[in-house]
C-alpha cells in the first residue's frame, strides 16, 4: 500500500511539474490562475538554480492532491540541499498564514506559531464534547458497576443469613442474580464467598471509578461551560511544537504544509477527517495534538488525589500519617483494608434491595415473596413510609390501651389489637397490589401505561375488577383486552379520568371542552346508554368519542379502521347550533355505530359513513334474523320506535321537558334524514320530514332551541 501512494505522489509531483512550467510567461512571470477568491498562494519564480522544483500549491479538495504534491517537492528539495528553494516555502508559508488570519507576521517562527496556537484550540473545542460524551459514559458504568455490586453483597448477606438458618428453599428473593446467579441457586456458604469475592472486586473499581469519572466530568464541564481551555491550549502547544522541533528542516517544512492542508480539508468533508495512509506516517498524532483522547487523560490528570476505594490511597495514608516512611508501608495498608471494609459496609447497609430501606423493610416484615406483590411495592416506596407510620401509630395506640385501666361503669372492649389489624388491612392492601400487577402481566401492559396502572392503586383496581368480570375460562376476551389497553393510554396520558370510562357499556369518552361538557350532561342522567340500547345492545365491540376531523359538511362521523381489535370510534367534528343539536349529534352518531356494530357481524369492509349502503345491509340482515322485521311498515315502525323517539325523549329531557314530545320530534328526525328518508310511517301515520320553515318540523325544533335553558348554560 505504502509503494502505491509513492507512485501515485511521484506521478502528482511530475503532473504538478509540469504544470508549473506550462504556467510560466515567457518573462518568466507566474500565472495566477490558483489566486484571487479562494485565497490560493502560489510562490513566485527566481531567478535560482532550483526553478525545476515546484513551489507549494495551496489549492485544496476533498483529497490530499497538492499536500502530496507538495510532499514529493520537499523530498526532491532536501536531496538537491535547495536551502534558496526552502527559504522561498517559509515565506511562502508564512505569507499565506498571515493571508488567513488577516495577521502581519515578522518572522516565519512567529507565523508557525501562531498557526500552531490557532489550530489547537480549534481542535479543543471541536473535540471537547466528544471527550465529555466518553468520561460521562465511563462514568455512568461505574456508578452502574458500583450500585449493581452493593446491591449484590446486600443480597448475599441476606442469603448468607439465610442459609445459616437451613432455609434454602424460601428465599425472600430467591430469583434475584448476583454475579449472573439466582440466591436460590447458591445453596452452601462456599460457593456464596466464591461469589462475594468476584462481586467485591468488581464493586471496589466501580467506588473508585465513579468518583474519578465524576471529578474529570466536573472538570470538563467547568471548562466547556466557561470556554477555560488554557491550560488545554498550553499544553498542546507545547506538545505540537516539541514535535516539530524534533525534526530536521525539511521534516519541519513538510509538517507546516501539511498542517495547513490538513486544517483546510475540513472544509471539504465531513468531520473527523484523516491523514492518507502510508504517505504522511512521519506526522501521525502530531497534526491534531488536542484530540478527545489527549483531553481526556490531560482532565484525568488533576485527579490527583486517590479516592478511599483506589488501591494506591494507602500512600495517602503513608504520606499523611506517616510521612512516607518505607518502615509503614504494610502498616498503611493494613490500615487502608480495614477503613475500605468498614465503608464498604456501611454502604451496603444503606443499599435498598427493592426501591427503598422501607421496602425491605416491609418486604422483611410481611415475608413477601409473591414478585406481583413486590413489584408494586417497589412501584410505590411512599405505601412502605405510609405501611411503617401506620404500624408504628398502632403499637403506639395498643400500649396506650393495655396501661388505661377501665372504669368499673363501662364495658370492658377489646383493647390493644389495632396493630395486629392494621397488619391484616396492610396485607390485603399488598394482595390487591399484586391483582394489579399481574393484569400488568396477562396484558403485557409496558412503559407509561404501566407505570399509571402501578402509581394509581384506587383506579387501577377497579380496572382489576372489570378484567376479572370479563374473563372466559380466566382469560380476557380479545375485545376487551383491547377496550383495556385504549383507555390506558388515555388515562397515561391524561386525556381522560377513570370517570369518563363507562365499563359496562364499553364506551371511553376523550371528548374535550364544550364537546365534552355536553356529552356529561347526557351521561349524567343516564340518557346515552340507555338510549343507544334501545336501538341495539351489542358489548363485543367498544366505543370511543372523542375530538377528531370528519371533512366538509360533517358534524360528527364513524372511524372503523380498528374494528379488527374491536374498537369503533365517533369522531366529533363540529357543534351544530346549539347545545341540544349537539347532544342530538352524538346520540345520532352513537346508534349509527350500533347499526353498523350489527352489520358487522354479517359483512366486513363497509365503509360505515355511506350510511344509506349501510342502512340496507342493516334491514336486510335484520330481517334474516327476524321474520316480523322483513316488511317496509315494520322496518320504518323500527326506526320510529329505535331511533327517532329515544332521542327525542332524551333531548327532551336534557331540556328539563319544557314542552311536549313533539316539539323534540325533529332533533331524532335530523339523523333519520341523513340515511335518505323524506318521510316515514309511524303507527300507519306518514311523517314528512321537509324541513320547510313553515314545516311543524322546523317550527317546534326552533322554538325548543330559541327557548331552552340547557342551550343557555355555560358548557366549557
């Protein structure tokens, strides 16, 4: 690899050559086809022995081009000693850094210096969140290696207790792994100290880490904050130039072009960028002095001062008590041992198993080994706080009650028995707990969802009690497992309250503002179900409202696209005119998903919005399934009795039944309308259903909405 790119600077040198010489005028003068907008320095021609050797081309890409070419000129250069052609590339070099930074130099020293300064703290601050990124996540594995490791000695002492007691088959966390072992899997004392002594190696690196990763953090985030990278700055400095002054001349000089390229070459991809390889060895890790990895171990480098759990802070110990004295080596580390073994147990006993010393607590007192009971416990550490002051209230109130004597006039009461039944309400708490968390299990319920179940015990349980009342052979039906899992995501994410699920009927209501508003007053007096379930009554499906667009002309449509989970949504676009249409809209809406419920069950893939497609389906099934239903009276009987008047009523309701039946008549007739009925017979009477503004239709309509007090009240 090494050969090719030689070949290929060799050819680059020879091209660049020739080039140059096709360049010149004839008096000897340089084009300047490379100069002007893109800041191009080319040398001049002399009249010197060495016009044969290429002056440095500045003219950058996306490859290293003329750095190469440049390259081969050095080369070609230093085996002629061309030190006339060598003075001319300094002040070429330094003519074209002044060029860049705007800066008038005196020397070509000063120049490379300043280049050199410049460069590295580009390099500082380019690299600096990237060396921020790695301490950070060094950090993060010990302080995750040192919490895991407590944790586990804090297990195996359990487990250690436990075995001295013979109970090996009852573990309190007997799945708990240490070290990639379940406790109930360690069953002697010599394999447990096998395991401690794994455990607490690794749990001492991860003490003595986390504390170094979080000072170089705290280091580097003081300077990425306050832009106080000197210090940094110096020091690659310093560093760049020793290398450079460690070379001969003409490494020197080919180090200078090559910086600048390589400086340059940012501008044309990507970064990081790279330096050829085999071509440029020479120059390796000395380009770029101030990369991530230079930062990280010059941070590192104020951590000077070893931390308790580092295995060089006995010489602390030496240094500060004993003053370096060889003679109190073994005695330091002695001493060193015993203070790492007491911190280490001191933190191991303020190291929770569970989510909290309460917990266990709890966990301890109740020997709880259900993993339902314990993972809602650990869902909840304020229940374990709660759990403990009420225990304590208790024995409080008990020893109050056994050293009061009773009067010889009152009957003696049990007394002194409130902490023994604070226990049993505690465990029947921790039971119901458990019921929670198992559903969480059965419905693979996960992340925020799982969260609310496990946080909102009232609520959740009677969740609990809906899923129990729903299983089959004790499995929840597919659709109401579905129905389950669509409000919880609602509930999660606060849309709706526990109270705007009405789990008899299946129905979530998401409804928001006025829509909502509206939608409670016809859920409060019992008014939607039960006028629905007149129409049709049809549990394997579950219904949710909810805010939503329907397109042009559409106060409220039907969305199926997740029938197949068994869920139907009413989308509400609009308000109507007024707070009854409105109410009159969802009722409408809502038997219009019972019809297309039953439709369903017969024939998929209707489009449940052409609602006179659907309407036929409808008759013609329903009379499949009910012979008395096949003639036109009976279906338009049905209608009249199913979906007009229960509307009505419930409108007139709403309404405080400020006038008779009648005037509501027109707030059902409006849905009718909309599956292409002008008219119907009800009780062999035909019904016109023009709403003309000289129709009883329209007249009784508009005085109920010009006169009602439920269109006056304020509903946000």
């Amino acid at each position: 690899m090494k050969n090719i790119y030689k070949i290929l600077a060799i050819v680059l040198f020879s091209l660049t050559t020739t080039l140059n010489a096709q360049f010149k005028n004839v008096d000897g003068t340089t084009n300047d086809e490379f100069l002007g907008s893109n800041g191009t320095i080319l040398g001049k021609s002399c009249n010197c022995v060495n016009e044969d050797i290429a002056d440095f081309n500045f003219t950058f890409s996306s490859d290293f081009y003329y750095a190469l070419a440049n390259d081969q000129a050095v080369i070609e250069a230093a085996k002629q000693e061309a030190w006339d052609w060598y003075n001319r590339q300094t002040d070429i070099l330094k003519n074209y850094i002044g060029s860049k930074y705007n800066k008038t130099f005196n020397s070509y020293n000063e120049a490379k210096e300043y280049l050199f300064k410049e460069t590295e703290k580009k390099y500082i601050r380019n690299n600096a969140p990237s060396a921020k990124q790695k301490i950070s996540s060094s950090y993060h594995s010990a302080n995750n290696a040192e919490k895991l490791g407590l944790k586990g000695l804090k297990a195996l002492s359990h487990r250690e207790n436990e075995i001295n007691r013979g109970n090996l088959d009852n573990s309190l966390y007997a799945d708990f792994k240490v070290n990639g072992t379940p406790l109930k899997d360690i069953r002697t004392i010599s394999e447990l100290n096998s395991i401690r002594a794994i455990v607490n190696n690794s749990t001492i690196d991860g003490l003595w880490q986390s504390d170094q990763f979080y000072s170089m953090l705290n280091n580097i985030n003081a300077m990425i904050s306050s832009s106080a990278y000197s210090e940094l700055e110096t020091l690659a400095f310093n560093k760049k130039n020793s290398f450079y002054n460690g070379y001969n001349p003409w490494d020197r000089l080919n180090m200078m072009q090559l910086q600048i390229y390589f400086q340059e070459h940012n501008n044309y991809v990507s970064y990081p960028h790279f330096l050829p390889g085999g071509v440029f060895e020479n120059f390796n890790n000395k380009i770029q002095i101030a990369t991530p990895s230079f930062i990280e171990t010059e941070v590192q480098k104020n951590y000077t001062e070893f931390g308790l759990f580092h295995n060089e802070h006995w010489r602390i110990i030496l240094r500060d008590k004993y003053n370096n004295s060889p003679f109190y080596n073994a005695i330091a580390k002695a001493e060193h041992q015993a203070l790492m073994n007491a911190e280490l147990n001191r933190l191991k006993n303020l190291t929770s198993m569970g989510a909290s010393l309460n917990v266990d607590k709890i966990v301890r007192q109740f020997n709880i080994t259900d993993p339902n009971e314990y993972e809602w416990l650990n869902a909840n550490p304020d229940k374990a706080d709660e759990y403990l002051q009420r225990l304590r209230e208790a024995q409080a109130l008990d020893n109050q009650e056994n050293s009061e004597p009773i009067p010889d006039n009152q009957i003696i009461s049990i007394v002194g028995n409130n902490y023994e039944s604070e226990i049993a309400k505690i465990n029947n708490e921790l039971a119901e707990g458990a019921r929670i968390a198992k559903l969480i299990d059965e419905l693979n319920i996960i992340n925020d969802e799982k969260d609310w179940m496990l946080t909102h015990f009232e609520q959740a349980i009677e969740i609990v009690k809906f899923a129990d009342e729903t299983k089959i052979n004790n499995i929840i039906p597919s659709v109401d497992k579905y129905f389950i899992l669509g409000f919880l995501e609602l509930l999660s994410d606060n849309i709706i309250r526990i109270e705007d699920i009405n789990f008899e009927d299946r129905i979530i209501n998401s409804l928001s503002g006025r829509a909502k508003c509206i939608y409670d007053k016809l859920k409060s007096l019992s008014l939607f179900a039960s006028t629905i379930k007149q129409f049709e009554n049809n549990n394997r499906y579950n219904l949710t409202i909810e805010n939503g667009a329907c397109g042009t002309g559409q106060d409220a449509c039907t969305d199926a696209s997740d029938l197949a989970n068994g869920n139907i949504k009413i989308k509400v676009q609009g308000l109507g005119n007024s707070n009854l249409d409105f109410a009159a809209t969802i009722l409408h809406e809502a038997i219009h998903a019972e019809i297309f419920k039953y439709v369903d069950e017969y024939q998929q893939g209707l489009d449940p919005n052409q609602r006179e497609n659907l309407l036929f389906w409808y008759k013609h099934y329903k009379s499949n399934n009910d012979p008395t239903f096949a003639t036109s009276e009976a279906q338009h009987q049905h209608m009249a009795d199913r979906f007009v008047k229960p509307i009505a009523k419930a409108i007139r309701a709403l309404d405080n039944n400020s006038y008779p039946l009648e005037y509501y008549m027109g707030f059902g007739w409006d849905g009718l309308r909309k599956y292409g009925y002008d008219g119907y017979y009800d009780n062999g009477n035909y019904i016109n259903l023009d709403k003309n503004t000289s129709s009883s239709y329209y007249i009784n309509q508009k005085t109920v909405n010009d006169n009602s007090n439920f269109n006056n009240i304020n509903c946000q």
